[in-house]
C-alpha cells in the first residue's frame, strides 16, 4: 500500500514503524472473516481491514471524526486479525498507535469521560479496586436478581502461599484485579510452582501492567505503570530470575509487549525489551516442565476458551490444552476456538451490545458438549463468561 504520511506523523519517533506496517497490508480482505465486530455489525468499517484504511487516513492528515473515533473503539484487540492475515501486518501496534492520536484529538462527551475516568483511576489500582469490590460484594444480597449474576462470588481457598527457597526462582505477576476477584488463583500456582522445585516470588510493590490505560489510550498513564513495574522488576531481572509468569493472559500480553511499547525509551528500551523477553504464562512454565502423566482427570469433561490474548497476542497455542490432556482430561472440541468472548478488558462495559452478543455465542460452543466445566486463563475472560454460564467456569491451574 502506498503512503503519504503528514509531515507532523513524519517527525513522530514511530514514524518509520507506522509507515511499514501500513505498507504491509495488501488489503487483501482475508482478515475480516475471523474479525467478531465485522462478523456482528457487517460494516467494513468495523473490520480490520476498514479500520486500517482509516487508520492510514488518521496519518495521512484526513479529519479526524468522531465516527472514525466510534469504528476504532468498537474494536476488541482481540487481534484475531493479525493470526489471520497472510502478510503479517501488526494490526494490534498501529491501532494504538492511532487511538493515541485520535484520543487527543476528538472530545468525548462528559458521560463518557466520567466513565474511562472512574475505570482509570480504580480498576488498575489493587487497593481502590479492593475496597470497590468490597463494597459491591456486601452489598450483593440486596441486589435485584438481573445485577446479581454480574458480581462474583469468592470462594474461599486453603492454599498458603509456600514458604520455599528453591534455587529457581520467579516473579508471578499479581495483576490489579486478580488478587480481589479470583484471589485462589495465585496460591494455587505458588502451590504448582513450589512442587515443581521453583519458588514463585510477589512483589510487594508491583502496580497495573498499564494494559487498561493503554487500552483506552490514555498513553501516559500506561507509560508510567510499565515504567514503575521495570524499575520494581529490574533487580530481580539483574539477580537473574529465571522467569516472568503471568497467569491472567491479558496481562500476560500487555508485557510481552513492553518491548515494542517503549522503544522509543532512550532510558527504558532495552530493559523492557529484556522483561518482555523474560515473561511467560503459567501454561507455557509448566508445559516446559513436562509434569508427570496422570490419569487424576479421568471422567470430566473440559470445554477451554483459550483467550484472545493468550492464542492471538502471546501465539500460545495447545499448551494449556496438552497439560490437561496429560492430566487425564477430555478436552471437547469447542466450535470457533479462535473467537473473542467480549469481555477484553473493560470492553464489555463500554461496548455492551456487541460484548453480549459474542458471549451467547461463545457460550452457545462452549456448552453444546454439555462439558462438566468450562476453564480459560485470564480473569476477566473467567468473570464475563461466569456471568451467564450453567456450567462452572475456573482457571485452568485449578483442575492440576
Ligand atoms: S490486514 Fe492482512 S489480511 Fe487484512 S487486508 Fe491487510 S493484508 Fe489482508
Ligand atoms: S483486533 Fe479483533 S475486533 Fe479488532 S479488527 Fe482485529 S479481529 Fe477485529
């Protein structure tokens, strides 16, 4: 594709970056057949392929609308697209790119504002977010039945985190909102990892990935979160810890690309690059560690959601699925695998419509089998899906 970016584009230090990727695409089409907003509203506009088109006019100094504003928002990361597309574009890294700009450029309306301000200055920050859900889980007995299947119940958990000191040590990520709406999920793989001979460390300090801000293409904010967690992380990364482990895939992603986020740092490039290169999900620890075969989950019958983030945005792919196998598993084959859930971070907010439609229709596959669980590997993907299912959904650790 040919471009023509605006002399202000030319001066940015991604300039170069925006410029090849537009160039990569040949605008072929074949990415819209896996793109869930295309496939529900049927507008080209809505589908990869159209939104690079208004991406390339955004840099080719066209005015900036609030329609291109709307296509852009509706749009879930879930970076099916990239998988799909023959010629490698990196759709997911443009489309920041251009939210950034557009963000400064159109005004929202006040609604709006007020509601990416309140999930901004609560959900990435764990204590906030904490006591938010505190509240909200008090409160919950009083709530009519339709809201009610919208807050999460916590369960109680027995794990202790292990007080091991094995000679391999990681860093487990906590993430913001994992430690109060699915706080079981990191001691049990404390308890994994511990077994395994490697001792999962916490970092007291650690804040938000940045992956909410940067999200919502508040550009800033993200910066500062990933630059905070490298200066926490790095003399870890120094005293050579071996690994970096996410276990909610949407976290997971957000720091494998740390790297190409800060490239431009001329102080935090290369440690970026380093942690980016450093960082794992659990799934891909474990399988590495070829855990002993069991038959321990002989006669259930699991339906996985393998997230966006996790099979898009990391490329892990049949990890989780092998594990269980081996661990005596039925795995039921589910229909469109490759498909977003609609939860994607705070989109099923923001986005409701198109965000239930795609979790009946995941539900619908995951379901048909009639599996005696349904089990995925990021929170939020857990708590959207928990919200209508009528099967227990859970991460996948808990069945180890
Ligand atoms: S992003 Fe890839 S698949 Fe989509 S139109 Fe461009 S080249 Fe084709
Ligand atoms: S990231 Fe997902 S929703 Fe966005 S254009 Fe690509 S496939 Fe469509």
């Amino acid at each position: 594709m040919q471009t023509k970016l605006t002399p202000l584009i030319q001066k940015r230090p991604d300039s170069a970056e925006i410029d090849s990727i537009l160039r990569s695409c040949v605008h072929c089409g074949f990415c819209n057949a896996t793109c869930p907003t295309y496939n529900v509203l049927g507008d080209e506009l809505d589908g990869p392929r159209g939104r690079i088109y208004l991406l390339k006019q955004l840099f080719e100094g066209s005015d900036i609308t609030r329609a291109t504003q709307s296509h852009l928002d509706r749009c879930l990361t879930c970076r099916a697209c990239e998988t799909t597309c023959p010629s490698g574009v990196r759709y997911g890294r443009l489309l920041d790119i251009g939210r950034g700009i557009v963000e400064l450029n159109v005004p929202r309306s006040i609604s709006a504002k007020i509601v990416r301000f309140f999930l901004r200055t609560v959900v990435p920050y764990r204590r906030r977010f904490k006591f938010l859900f505190f509240l909200v889980q008090t409160l919950r007995p009083l709530a009519p039945r339709k809201i009610k299947k919208w807050i999460p119940v916590v369960s109680s958990h027995s794990d202790r985190w292990p007080a091991s000191k094995h000679q391999r040590q990681v860093l487990l990520l906590e993430g913001c909102v994992q430690p109060a709406l699915a706080p079981a999920i990191n001691l049990k793989v404390a308890t994994v990892l511990d077994k395994l001979a490697i001792t999962p460390l916490k970092i007291k300090n650690e804040g938000c990935c940045g992956a909410l801000s940067h999200h919502l293409a508040a550009h800033q904010q993200s910066t500062d979160f990933i630059k905070r967690n490298i200066d926490q992380w790095w003399p870890y990364v120094e005293a050579g810890i071996e690994a970096i482990v996410s276990t909610a895939s949407g976290c997971g992603v957000m720091v494998k690309d740390y790297g190409d986020i800060m490239q431009y740092d001329a102080v935090y490039a290369e440690k970026a690059r380093r942690i980016a290169a450093l960082t794992c999900d659990i799934s891909e620890l474990i399988l590495a560690e070829k855990i002993p075969v069991s038959n321990s989950g002989q006669g259930t019958s699991v339906a996985f959601h393998n997230p966006c983030t996790l099979q898009h945005g990391q490329k892990v792919l049949n990890a989780v699925e092998t594990i269980l196998q081996r661990q005596g598993y039925q795995l039921l084959e589910t229909d469109g695998a490759q498909d977003c859930c609609g939860s994607a971070g705070v989109y099923s907010f923001l986005q409701r419509a198109i965000a239930q439609r795609l979790l009946a229709d995941k539900l619908f596959s995951l379901e048909v089998m009639k599996p005696d669980v349904i089990v995925t590997a990021n929170v939020g993907c857990q708590m959207h899906l928990q919200s209508a299912a009528r099967v227990p959904v859970i991460h996948w650790i808990d069945l180890l």
